[in-house]
C-alpha cells in the first residue's frame, strides 16, 4: 500500500528537530519523544521530541524580540514578503500535498487540489490584504479638535492548531496576524507537526525575518497551556473542541488576552421538498464525508422533508456504499483513514450506541483486509433516531451522517437551529423566499444555499453559540489581528487653556 519511503523524507526535510524558534529548527527539551504515525498503516514517519514550557518561553522570547522590527515594516514590504512566501509556498507544493496526506490519512488528490492550493491562495490574499492595514478618516468631532483612528498590530499572538486541516489551520492563523504587523508562535497539533514546520521553514526562504514565525510542538496540557497563559502574548487564537477552547478561554481570562476561538460544529443539511433530489444526495455525500468526516463545518445532521425523505436516504445510502476507501497515495482513492486508531474506536462508539435506538442503512463498521492495519472506518448513513439522541447531538468527528424527516417549514428550521453549535449549515431549495428564510434564521456563522463545504479567502468562517467566536480568512480576520487607537489633536492653544480652566478653574 505506502511506499516507505515517505518516511525517510520526512526525517531528512526535518532532522534537526520539530522546534521552529527564531528561523531555525531544533529539538525540543522536554525528555520525551512522540511519533506521527501514517494513519492509513499505522507506520511510524517521523519521531521528535517534544517541546517544554522552556521551549516555549524560548519561542516567545523570539517572537517578542522579532515584533518591533517587524511592526515597524510598511505595509507594503509585509505584502511583498507575503508574496514572495505564497511564489515558494507553489514551487513546493507537491512536498506539502505528500506530506499532508501522509501525517493525516487525506487522500492525496484532496491536498493536491484543496489543501495546498487553498493555503497558496490564502497566502496570496493577505499578502494582499496587508496594504489595506487602515483606520479611518480623520474629522472635527469636537470643537477645535481633529481625530482619527489608527490599527496597530497587537503583539506576539499565541495560536493552536488542530490535526484535521494542520496546513490550512497553520495558514488561517499565522498569516492575518503577521499581515497585519504582528509575530507568533503556532503550537500544532503533536500528531500533525510536519506541514506546520516546513510552513515555517517555507517563510524564512521566502525572506520573512527569524523570529516572527515560530513553532513549538508539544502537548496540550503542557505546551499549550502554557502558550496560553504566557504574559508576554497579548492574543490567543484556538481551534478545536468545544471543551478545550472553554479550558483555553479560562487560562487566557488571566491575563486579560484578545481571544479567537472556533470550536466544534455539527452542521444541518436541510433539504425542503422542492430541492434538486440528486443534487441534495451528492451534496449530503460529499459535505458528510469530506476529510473523512473530520471537519467542523461536515454535514452532519440532514433534515429531509418528508415528501423527499424515503427516495433521500435510499439514494444516499446506495452512493455511500459507492464510496472507494482505501490507500491515500492511490490515484482512485475517495476516502481515507481517520486520523488515528483512538478516533476511528471513538467514532465506532456512537455508531454502536446508536444500534439500540436508530438503524444503520450502510457502513458502521471497519474495513477488513488490506485496511485492517488503517484506522479506517466505513461510510456511515443512520436513520430513525431522535432528534434529542447523542448520534444528532454531540460532534462525532467522523464519516457519519444522521437522516431525520420533517413536516413544515418552521419545524425544520427549529430543529436545524436545536444543538449548542452554530457554525455552518446548508439548506436546499429551488425556491428563492424559503432559501433566504433559511439563511436568515438559521444560527449558523456560515449557510450555504445549494451547496455544502466550499470556502474562500475573500469571506469570513466561524461560528455562533458554541462554535466560538472570532473569524478566519477574510478581511475580518485580519482585522481582529490589530487594535483600535483613537488619536486627538488640539488645534489651538486657547482651546488647551480653555479645557484647563474648565477643570480646574483660574489658577496662575
């Protein structure tokens, strides 16, 4: 199935260690050693040493160092050495797009042609955006004094990655914030460093200055807490769980810290009855199985109304069964491995649960032979369950997708809008009132009409309720990596001694 010798590339490209502090790599210095392991094999590619809260502080020192010469920069030089990163970010691009697949099970067509590409585009835009780094118009608000707004950037900014999308999640953090003046240190994701650190590695050869990029790879509790709670870094970005982005968000309450969090999901897919029918099956296809189920914004929860409901799911479940799992690395591949063992028994778990009160049409199971070595899991179409049961509720993070029926147009609105997320949803009409309807009371940071998964750079994604808050690409983004200065003058000598007296009266 894998050819081995992905392995030893990634240990030439990254031997002097998983550690990316100042412009250069090292080790880290915590005494304990952690492995990537090919999710689809089970084979180790790459073994590294864990970084300490040392390395950690050494990353901060770096990027504190780094920030007055970088803030200082125009916003014109930021975009030009943005440009120059997204020209070496493409001539690499089939490095990425391998390394990618290998660290997450994706098959190697979709880092090919969405993961890399995404990331040289997302580089592009803000090495666009950069030049735009503005206030506002300056003005005689009051009396005799003129005002104006300044952005300025914030700081060493502090972010955390997640493992689903660990090239794309590095970019959405790392480039607003240095577009915009800032440095930053970058914890990944312990099982999917090797994107992360040849992102960095990328950025020092396109010209970006040591220290404004930095990468420490370690563990959460340890690393990541303490990137957190470090008081030298002015903002903490996090994407991950739900339950995590609360334990960041308490840590970073301490220090008073800007915040970005985008946190789990558990998308609605609702199809009214006048929807395209083979359209709504291989959108419910494609949204539910992306990445292998693992991506926040994944159809996850598809209310059908019920005219449509029955030819719905027996569409659906024939073109899951369709569905060709197997190695990353081989050109026919549609699906591969969840990112882990742990996952793939996590995901089976709520499928097993679900057999006591829903049915499984297709999938629930782990493919044998050749796969049986992978963490791999069959494409999933379950039905009959309530709406308040765990498999519609809680984020599964897997190749699952829950049909329910629906009656009127209010009940389906009312049941896509009831769990605690809302970051992204779909609804699928032909008819332009009852699409629009959905799109505005659906609570969702995202709603795509007749669609289900697409981005783009130029628009904003994050979410509602318990999806976080904060957004990544977009001008939005790079917006929230800066802060807001009101600048006045005093025109006249007289007003000064005016507002003087007002205060204080007349003294000598």
């Amino acid at each position: 199935m894998h050819n081995p010798g992905h392995r030893f590339q990634a240990q030439d490209r990254l031997a002097d260690g998983a550690q990316y502090i100042g412009g250069r790599l090292t080790q880290g210095t915590s005494g304990r050693t952690h492995a990537v392991v090919n999710p689809a094999t089970g084979e180790e590619v790459y073994t590294y040493e864990l970084a300490s809260t040392a390395d950690v502080d050494a990353a901060v020192a770096a990027a504190c160092a780094a920030f007055p010469g970088w803030a200082a920069t125009t916003p014109g030089e930021r975009s030009d050495a943005l440009h120059r990163f997204a020209a070496v970010l493409a001539e690499r691009a089939e490095e990425f797009a391998r390394a990618e697949s290998l660290q997450c099970g994706k098959p190697l067509k979709l880092t090919r042609e969405f993961d890399v590409p995404g990331t040289i585009d997302n580089t592009a835009f803000f090495a666009g955006t950069a030049r735009h780094l503005q206030g506002q118009s300056a003005g005689e608000y009051s009396g005799d004094h003129t005002s104006y707004v300044r952005r300025e950037p914030i700081g060493v900014v502090g972010s955390i990655a997640p493992w689903n999308y660990p090239l794309q999640m590095a970019a959405w953090k790392i480039l607003p914030a240095i577009a915009a003046g800032n440095t930053i240190v970058l914890k990944p994701a312990e099982l999917t460093p090797l994107t992360s650190l040849l992102f960095a590695e990328a950025a020092t050869h396109a010209g970006i200055p040591d220290g404004v990029i930095n990468i420490v790879t370690g563990l959460g509790k340890e690393a990541g807490e303490h990137l957190v709670g470090h008081p030298d870094v002015a903002m903490t970005s996090f994407t991950g769980s739900t339950a995590v982005g609360k334990r960041v968000a308490e840590i970073a309450t301490s220090t008073v810290k800007r915040l970005h969090l985008e946190l789990g999901g558990k998308a609605p897919f609702l199809v009214f009855d006048d929807a395209d029918l083979e359209a709504a099956v291989h959108g419910a296809v494609a949204g539910s199985l992306i990445n292998t189920g693992q991506d926040c914004t994944a159809a996850t929860r598809a209310y059908v109304q019920r005219p449509l409901y029955d030819a719905f799911v027996e569409r659906t479940g024939a073109l899951m069964a369709s569905v060709r799992v197997g190695d990353p690395f081989a050109p026919g591949t549609d699906l591969g491995p969840l990112i882990s063992h742990a996952q793939r028994d996590r995901v089976a778990g709520f499928v097993d649960r679900a057999r006591g009160y829903a049915r499984v049409v297709t999938g629930g199971e782990a493919p044998q032979g050749e796969l049986k070595s992978g963490a791999y899991y069959a494409p999933t179409l379950v039905v009959d369950a309530a709406q308040d049961s765990e498999i519609v509720q809680a984020e599964i993070f897997g190749p699952v997708l829950v049909v329910l029926p629906f009656d009127t147009d209010d009940e389906g609105i009312a049941l896509a809008n009831d769990t605690p997320y809302g970051l992204a949803a779909s609804a699928w009409s032909r008819d332009v009132y009852r699409a629009n309807r959905a799109t505005r009371e659906i609570k969702a940071g995202c709603v795509w009409v007749n669609d289900h998964i697409p981005i783009i750079s130029e628009m904003p994604h994050g979410g509602y309720k318990a999806s976080g808050f904060g957004k990544d690409m977009s001008v939005y983004s790079f917006e929230e990596y800066t802060q807001v200065k009101h600048v006045m003058f005093d025109n006249t000598a007289v007003a000064r001694k005016d507002w003087h007296r007002t205060v204080f009266g007349d003294r000598p």
